[in-house]
C-alpha cells in the first residue's frame, strides 16, 4: 500500500519538474525528520507550490537515502545527480553541513486543478495519513 505525501516547492522547482527538467526532488537536513526514511518507491506525492496551491501529483519511482553525510559527500551527489536536481550552487552550499538526506526519483507527474490547503505551518514535506491529510484524496 502506497503512501501519500504533500512535497511543499519553490517556484523553479515546481516549474522544472512540470516541464520535466527536474525529475529528482532532493531533501538534506541536519536533524532526522518525521518524513526521513518514510519515502518508498510507489509512494504518491502531492507536489504544492510554497505559499500557494496544491498543482500537481506525481509517484516516487527510487528513492536514495543518505545518513551521516560530510560535505565530500555531498559534493559527489551534486556532481552524480545535479544534472537531474538542478540546484543551484548556493543551494548545494546551503547544505554543506547537512548529515541526512534522500532523493527522490520523480515519475508520472499530472498537472492537477489548483486546489487550496489549509496549511499554515513551517514544514516542507509532510507525510499524510488518516487525521492529518489536508482534505486530499487518496
């Protein structure tokens, strides 16, 4: 059984995976997160534009995660994926101490209508469930 999860993206990301030039979403954080570890192949993703609706579905194809990560390591990753990411250099910069990470291969993305969520919290990638769904359908 799948699961569901809502990716909150910026503008160019967003744009880049519609367009498909970006068909990895990348996350690196310095502290384990509720959502590290909770992307599996299969999964479904509700791709919403930061501060803005909900525009776009897509399926996790592979997902890579990464534990105690040092900043070599991450320069690999950006030269080995970048080219599928598309981050920009003061992106890899910005996460050059980070210790977790994964990525995400992208497939089956679909424009969806616009929907508006009642999401007024700080967090970037929430993994759904029963009680906190935001009204999107499984």
């Amino acid at each position: 059984m799948a699961n569901y999860h809502l990716v909150i993206l910026k503008r160019p990301y967003l744009e880049a995976i519609l367009a498909g030039r970006k068909r990895i979403e990348s996350r690196f954080m310095n502290t384990k997160r509720n959502h590290f570890g909770r992307v599996l192949p299969g999964d479904k993703l509700f791709l919403k534009l930061s501060s803005g609706p909900v525009c776009a579905t897509a399926t996790a194809a592979a997902v890579k995660t990464f534990e105690n990560l040092t900043p070599k390591q991450l320069f690999k990753l950006k030269e080995q994926y970048n080219n599928l990411i598309g981050g920009s250099d003061e992106y890899w910069r910005s996460r050059a101490n980070c210790k977790f990470g994964f990525l995400v291969w992208l497939k089956d993305v679909q424009p969806i209508e616009p929907v508006r969520i009642g999401k007024k919290d700080w967090r970037g990638w929430v993994v759904l469930t029963e009680k906190e769904n935001f009204g999107l359908p499984r």
